[in-house]
C-alpha cells in the first residue's frame, strides 16, 4: 500500500515539476529554479520511497519469521535451545523414552507427539512437546483425546524430550486453524481449503426415506417418523431434510422386496433404523447400488441378542448379512412353517456389510455408557464439531475391516460394563478405541455410509403403537435429547447428503485412516456360534412374527383398530396400614364392553427401589415381597373393570412410598402413598361387576367390611 502511494506522489511531483519548466513567461532563472526544487524533490521523494522499501523488506522478514517452522525443520536444527514456532499435528502422546502411544486412552496430559503428516509414526520425524500446568485442562492428551489429527502450533524452546526431539519451556499452544493460519496447499476432509470445523451444508432440497418395513416396530420398539423416531424426524426438518417413511402396503406378508433402486433413487439418504427382518438379496443389491450411485444409507443397529420380533436375527445380524452361529443355515432353528414363510425366502448368509461398506457390527453388548472419546471435527468432515459425548444404553460396537473406506468417529470408553444381560462376556476388547467405534462413517464409490450401535441416543418417549406381539403398551425414553445425541445425528445426516465426488477415504488430502480393528476368531462369519439357544424369550401363544394377521389389534401391521386405552385408578385408605392386612382396588374405565387387558401387576416400593408389600393368593398364602403375580381385567357392558388386592407390608415401614400398576414392563400408573401405624379399612361395597359375573359376587366386600371393619376411603 505504501509503495503505491509513494509512486503515485512521487509521479505527480515529476509532473508539476516539469510542467512548472514549461510555463509561459517563466523567466530562465526561475525556471532553473524550479528545475533545482523539482530535482530536490525527486531525491528526497527517492529517498524516502527507498525508506518505505526498506521498511517493507524488513516488515516481510518480520513476517517470515513468524510462520512456524515444518516439523522437519524444527528437527534439522537439532536440540539447540533456540526458541522457534513449530506447526504440526498432534499424533499420540509419548510414554516413556522414544516410546508412544498413538490411540486412548493417554495415560496423562504432560505431552503430546506432533509431526507434519497426521499419519507418522516414525519416533525420528517427531517433536515431544512439554505441556505447561496451565494448558493441560485444554491441551493434555488424557483429558482432549479427540486433538489427535488436529494441527497446531506451538512455541517454545528446541531441546530434547523423552529422548525425542522436544519442545520444551512451552509459551503458546493454539489450534492452527483457530489462528487463521491452514497448512500451504492442505485440503481439509471433504471441505477443500476449509478448516478444523468444515461447514456442514443444510438440508435444504434433500429428502430422507426411513425404513419402516423390516419390523421396526417390533416389541418394545417404535422406530418410525411419527411414533419415537418423531424427535428425530423433526430435527431433520428444522434442519431443512424432507421426511417420509418406506411402508408396506397392508396387508402384507414380507414376501417382496420392500427395498428397491427405484424406490431409493429420489432420496439423498435412506435411514434404516433396527432391522428385525433379514433382507432379502434383491435389497441388498439395491442398497449398494443406491450408494455407489451417490446415495447415502445410515445404519442404526443395537447390542447383540436385540431380536424384537422373536425371529432369531437382530438387527445387527440383519445389516451384517448372516446370523451368528448360523451362516451356513439362515433359518437355522427355525418351524418348518417359519423357514417356509415368505419373509424368509431368498434370504442367504453372506458378509455383506464388510464387503460392501468396510465395517461389520460386532456381536458385543455394552452396557450404559457416555462415549466421550470423538474424533476431531478436522477428522470426521465436520460431523462431531460441538459434540462431546454421545449416550448408550446397552449397544454394540463396529469392527474396522476395510480402513480406505470406512473410519471411526465417536468411541466408548476403556473399561466399559458389559450389559447386564450379554449372553457372552458383552465387552471383547476391554473398551476403548480397542472395542471398535461406536459410532462410523464410510464412503463407498459416489455415495456414503453411516453406522452406530445403538438406537438409545435416537429415541424419544412418544411411541404410537403397542407391542405387535401381546397388545401390550409400549415404554421409550427421550435419548435424542440425552447429552449431545441430537446434535450429532443430525449433522451425520447433513454430512451424508453432502455429495462429494472422492471415492476412497484414501483420497482425502490430511485424513487418518483407521487400522483394523483385532477381532476374536469367533467373530470370522463362517465360524461365528451362538452363546445360547434363540430366541431369547418364547413368543407369546398364536404370535407369528411373519404372519401380520396374527399382530395384536394397535400395532403396526395389523389390520384391527387398536383397543380401547384404559384409564386405571388405585381405590384405598389415606394411610396405609404398617402392621395389618389391607385391600387396594384397582379399577379400569374406557374399555371396550368385553375387551380384556392382561399383564397386570401392582406393587409398593421406597424411593430407593426396595419392594415392600407382598399380596394374598387366592388359596389364602402370600406372594414374595414384590410386585403382585400378574392378572388381568375384563370390562363389564359399561366398560368398567375392577381388581380388589389384599396386602400385607413388610414390618416396621413408616412414611412415603410409591404405589405402582405396570403392565408387563411398561410403568402405566404411580402415585405417592403414606404409611402409618393406622388401623385397616374396608374398600366400598359398590364393586365394578365384569361383564357376567352374578350379582352376588358384589358382596365379597361386605366380608371385607366385616373383617376390616368401616371407615373412610381414598380414591386415586
């Protein structure tokens, strides 16, 4: 800017002086005059520009000095003392003398290893960098283990470290890309010229297709757009994504392909939550011919043994392409009728997940865990920028296979519990980034792929349906909103309907590739076995989970309305009795004249969770401490249903409790109850007759009164 001004000035003074020699009757002294000044000018003008010049030059070595040096070349100046600015990235942490540890868990926040390729792992093209006390919390390896692959630069003292060359006297640490500062010519993953956060696109003109034809709505699950996926299909269209949903057209037997190319074809990601139904060949081809062709698949699986319909595949059996212990025999177990049912033809074993998309889901089940390690955003193409844990409750890791195409984005962490009903030993590798990632990405031909073990962080607590199998109600939770679950699904999503044109993770210009995850040789397909027999439970009598016709009324798939919902409603005394026997009615209202609802119990249970009431059996002896044994309700010809229970609590309670009707798992009513050293009191005599009971079956309360004697009543 200088230089130009200075020319510019320098120009118009030569101008004038010249012009000035020029002027009409200018007499000849004064025209030398003038031409001495214009002289005098052009040096002095001369003079100063040489000054700006000089003071450029010198600003520009300033400003050379100030670009960090390669690590290379830090190196090459040996351990010298000097104090220098090095830009590398972070790469591992050393642990001892020319030894390191390039994966987490970091044993501590001390050091970390930089080098000028994310990938290096020779000791002799590393800097040990020394962190000082007060950049640990933000810098140190065991705290921020998702820095690996993020460039920094650090200043500091040359001098060697654990034996490697070092930085030591540590002043300044800072994320390169924070300063503004991207390495020379470096593409950032997927984001060409961008930074340590690549901007995810939005989705504005793309369209989402959820699967809900592989019985995603089986058992306790509610996969689906508007039942307890609705959370997530309402993030996406805050986002900009159109939603919709791949359905059956009822009614239907899984005898054709629900999957098709040409049903693929005009979306831009195809989400398939928990398969429960295998694929049959023909889907699998049109899943891979969608993604090769520039489509994106996300698979949402869960921990092993999560067979909701009863059928023996689960849903990460389904995504990998056989059942565990029975790839030679899909149906292996199987009725004739079940291995004959449309659902189960042209279905063949095969390891179609690794061969296709580079990952296979292992058959491990994880208990409740935050997964905190994440990778980079500069790493995962921007998908993780803002996240910092990702919740599971009982999931399944994946295995790395093929690293050029598939990589790891979120992990669980070392020592993780195993659920607490694993078949198996549920962890295989102790945790950690050993276990596999929790959560990956692929990238297969034009297209993409993404993949989590667990369907927990997507759920929410608004389920449509009721069980498919016994009508019962079903019970979600809000997942979505758990820690950082939301955020990170849906900018996985706007990562997959990103079209980009590599076609190998091996492409992409500064991203590091996984290695293969170390697998037990009981994970190799052909020699997988099964732990125990399956199913895990029996289904329910007349239940066919390839048969919709069979489908309790209310669930998806069946062809009858859903039954009349209850209102339940507890009957009895202000306080309950601490030392006495006691009755507590429960009553029913809203049911449809005849419709009987089964799988009830109640029970009485402190705050922390300890039962405290057992109940009287109809031949006069006790149930265990606990909820009741289960019974059922029919209504009467005005939709009323009573149940009268009589109980006893354990000695020397006194104080809140909770009174609780579940119906088989799900929690249907609770109230806060107190207990007192009171006497007990009779129900009222106006019980709810069922349908055809006699009328003198009302007076059995008459016999309570006189056992209990009368006073007055609470109803709830």
């Amino acid at each position: 800017m200088r230089k130009k001004w200075a020319r510019k000035w320098l120009n118009r003074i030569v101008t004038g002086a010249i012009a000035a020699t020029m002027l009409v009757g200018l007499a000849p002294f004064a025209g030398a005059s003038a031409q001495e000044n214009a002289q005098e000018i052009l040096l002095q003008a001369s003079q100063e520009t040489s000054a700006w010049n000089a003071a450029d030059t010198a600003s520009a070595d300033i400003q050379a000095a100030a670009v960090p040096l390669a690590v290379a070349d830090a190196i090459a100046k040996g351990n010298n003392g000097e104090s220098v600015q090095v830009s590398g990235y972070i790469v591992g942490h050393a642990t001892g003398s020319l030894t390191a540890k390039f994966q987490s868990p970091f044993a501590n926040d001390y050091n970390f290893l930089i080098a000028d390729s994310p990938a290096e792992r020779s000791s002799a093209k590393l800097i040990d960098v020394q962190i000082p006390a007060g950049l640990r919390d933000q810098f140190g390896l065991q705290s921020n283990p998702g820095l690996i692959g993020q460039r920094v630069n650090v200043t500091g003292i040359l001098a060697a470290y654990n034996n490697f060359a070092g930085l030591k006297s540590v002043s300044t640490i800072q994320l390169a890309d924070a300063e503004g500062q991207p390495n020379p010519g470096e593409t950032q993953p997927g984001q060409p010229g961008g930074g340590a956060n690549p901007a995810l696109p939005d989705g504005t003109g793309k369209r989402v297709l959820f699967d809900n034809a592989h019985a995603q709505t089986a058992g306790a699950a509610d996969w689906i757009i508007d039942g307890a996926f609705s959370d997530f299909a309402d993030g996406l269209r805050a986002a900009g994504f159109a939603v919709e949903s791949l359905e059956r057209t009822a009614p239907h037997r899984f005898d054709t392909p629900a999957i098709t190319y040409n049903r693929l074809k005009d979306y831009d990601v195809f989400v398939i939550p928990e398969a429960n139904i295998p694929f049959k060949t023909a889907e699998q081809d049109a899943i891979v011919q969608f993604v090769q062709g520039g489509g994106a698949v996300f698979f949402i699986a869960d921990h092993y043994n999560a067979d909701r319909n009863k059928n023996r595949w689960d849903s990460s059996e389904v995504f990998n392409g056989y059942r565990r212990g029975a790839y030679g025999l899909p149906t292996k177990g199987m009725s004739a009728e079940e291995a004959s049912s449309p659902a189960m033809q042209n279905v063949t074993s095969s390891d179609w997940l690794a061969n296709h998309f580079g990952v296979r889901f292992r058959y491990n089940a994880l208990g409740d865990v935050n997964a905190t390690d994440i990778v980079a955003p500069s790493q995962s193409f921007g998908i993780t920028s803002g996240v910092s844990a990702v919740a599971m409750h009982a999931g399944s890791t994946l295995a790395i296979i093929d690293p050029a195409k598939a990589k790891g984005i979120v992990y669980v962490p070392s020592g993780v519990p195993k659920w607490g009903s694993a078949v198996d030993s549920g962890v295989y590798n102790g945790g950690g980034r050993a276990e596999g990632p929790y959560a990956a990405i692929a990238k297969i031909g034009l297209g993409k792929a993404a993949f989590i073990g667990d369907s927990s962080p997507v759920e929410d607590a608004t389920p449509k349906y009721v069980r498919e199998e016994n009508g019962a109600k079903k019970t979600t939770y809000d997942g979505f909103k758990e820690v950082d679950d939301g955020l990170f699904l849906v900018q996985t999503v706007k990562w997959l309907a990103h079209k980009e044109n590599y076609t190998s993770l091996s492409e992409v210009s500064g991203l590091v590739l996984d290695t293969p995850t170390v697998l037990r040789a009981d994970e190799m397909p052909a020699a997988s076995t099964e732990p125990l027999p399956e199913p895990w439970s029996a289904p329910a009598a007349g239940y066919k989970w390839y048969d919709p016709s069979t489908f309790k009324p209310g669930s998806y798939g069946s062809s009858q309305p859903p039954a009349a919902e209850p209102v339940y409603a507890f009957v009895h005394q202000s306080q309950l009795p601490s030392a006495q026997e006691f009755a507590i009615r429960l009553t029913a209202d809203g049911l449809n004249p005849g419709q009987t609802v089964t799988g009830l119990a109640v029970g009485i249970y402190l705050s922390g969770g300890e039962q405290i009431a057992r109940f009287k059996n109809s031949d006069g002896s006790w149930s265990a401490y606990g909820y009741s044994p289960g019974f059922s309700l029919t209504a009467n010809a005005q939709g009323k249903a009573s149940k009268d229970l009589i109980v006893q609590l354990k000695p020397n309670q006194a104080g809140a409790a909770n009174l609780r009707l579940k119906q088989g798992s799900a929690n249907v009513l609770t109230k806060t109850v107190t207990i007192a050293n009171v006497s007990a009191q009779p129900l009222p005599q106006a019980r709810i007759l069922p349908l055809n009971e006699p009328v003198v079956a009302a007076h059995r309360s008459v016999l309570l009164d006189r056992l209990l004697g009368h006073t007055a009543l609470h109803a709830a």
